[in-house]
C-alpha cells in the first residue's frame, strides 16, 4: 500500500506557483496548462525557452529572482523543482505552513501529492504512478497506454457525453437508461479500439446522435424512441 488517494482536480481560478524554471518545472508547466490552469506563477533566477514564450504568450507569470517565504503565501498547488534540494525543502515546510498543498520535485515524503504520467485523448484522463518507486516503469506504462487508447477515444467519449445528456433527460426509466449507457459505452469502446468512428457502428446508424440513441432503443427492446423531459 503506497498511501496515496487518486484525484482529479480542477484548476481553473486556483493560484499555482512553481518554484523553478529548468526542465522539470517545465514538465509540470506544460501538465498544469494541458489540465485548464489559468493562473500559474514561476518564481526563478533563470527558465527555459520553453517557459519564457508562454509568458509572451500570457499564459503564465515569471518573477525572474530567487525564492522568498512570501511566494508560498495565497498558492493552492506549490512545486518545488527548483533544482536545489536545500531551496525545496524550503518551499516544501513554508507551503505546508501556509496551507497549500506541496509538490517536492525531489522528495516524496516532503510533499503532500504527487503528479502521475498522464495521458489526455479529450475527455478521456488516463494516468499511471509508482509512488515514486519506478518513475522509468511509469513512463513505460504510460507508452502502452498511447499506444492502446489512441486519438479515436476522443471522439468516442464527446460522443457519449452528448448521448449521456440525451438520456438522462429523457423519460424512460432508470434501468433502460443503465442499459443503453452500458451499450454504448461497450459499443464506443469497440469502435475506438479499432479505430472506428461511432457512427460507423451498426447499418442504421448514420451519424447522428438521435440515430445512435434510436439504435440503441431497439437493441434493447424499446421502441417508438424517447421523449425529453423539458418537452413534455
């Protein structure tokens, strides 16, 4: 047993500040930014290219100087990677103090969390840790994971998504509405496996989310499709 509670987080309005701008703050930038964070400061003597045309770009602040107390006040999530363990560990123990919850680059046992290897087709967030046992096992598991859920899983879950909405505010009961979920969802899964759009699934179905519903409808022996509860 490794300790740790999986979560998802959402970021956006939550102040983020990274202590560093070498390649493993850059790392983390680039995974805060693929999540939706709209706030995230950089506080280091020096950052990588990489780093820089995001500010340009206004997508993140840097404060080009060294660590002070002060940058740990206010911050939601607080990274240490600044490179110097003697400089995390302060991070660390100041972040705690203020209450925010701390990533130490390079200490585990200093942080209160930790960031897995992930994988985003759309909606879709697969992600993969070792509790910092194996980082190179992780990385590895990660690249069968790209290879095994590929780009079709992005339509696939958009898809079902709008399928979800259509059903659950439909006035069929809560077992059908159970089966024709399960249906699709085992029905998009093979499709995205083999590459397949979801709307090539089935000969009646030609595209629309309606057409798919109706598919599914039959399949499980309702017929005469459904009615939305906002129009009855």
């Amino acid at each position: 047993m490794n300790g740790y509670y999986p979560v998802v987080l959402q970021l956006r309005g939550k102040k983020i500040v990274v202590i560093g701008g070498g390649g493993v703050a850059e790392r983390k930038v680039i995974g805060l930014l693929e999540a939706g964070a709209d706030d995230v400061r950089i506080v280091s003597p020096a950052v990588t290219e990489r780093l820089a045309g995001l500010a340009e770009e206004g997508k993140l602040r840097i404060e080009l100087r060294g660590y002070k107390e002060s940058d740990a006040s206010g911050a939601w999530l607080l990274f240490a990677a600044s490179g110097n363990k003697e400089v995390n560990a302060a991070v660390a123990a100041d972040g705690k103090r203020y209450g925010a919850l701390v990533n130490a680059a390079d200490s585990y046992d200093e942080g209160d969390f930790l960031a897995p290897s992930v994988i985003r087709r759309g909606e879709l967030l697969l992600s993969v840790t070792t509790a910092g046992a194996s980082p190179s096992l992780a990385a590895a598991i990660k690249k069968e994971l790209e290879t095994q859920y590929g780009e079709s899983y992005i339509e696939a879950v958009d898809r079902l998504r709008r399928l979800r909405t259509i059903v659950m505010n439909s006035e069929i009961d809560r077992v059908a509405k159970q089966a024709i979920l399960k249906l699709a969802a085992e029905e998009a899964a093979e499709d995205a496996k083999s590459g397949a759009s979801v709307a090539d699934s089935g000969e009646e179905v030609e595209g629309s989310d309606d057409e798919w519903l109706n598919s599914l409808l039959r399949r499980i022996g309702i017929t005469g499709g459904i009615h939305n509860e906002g129009n009855s």
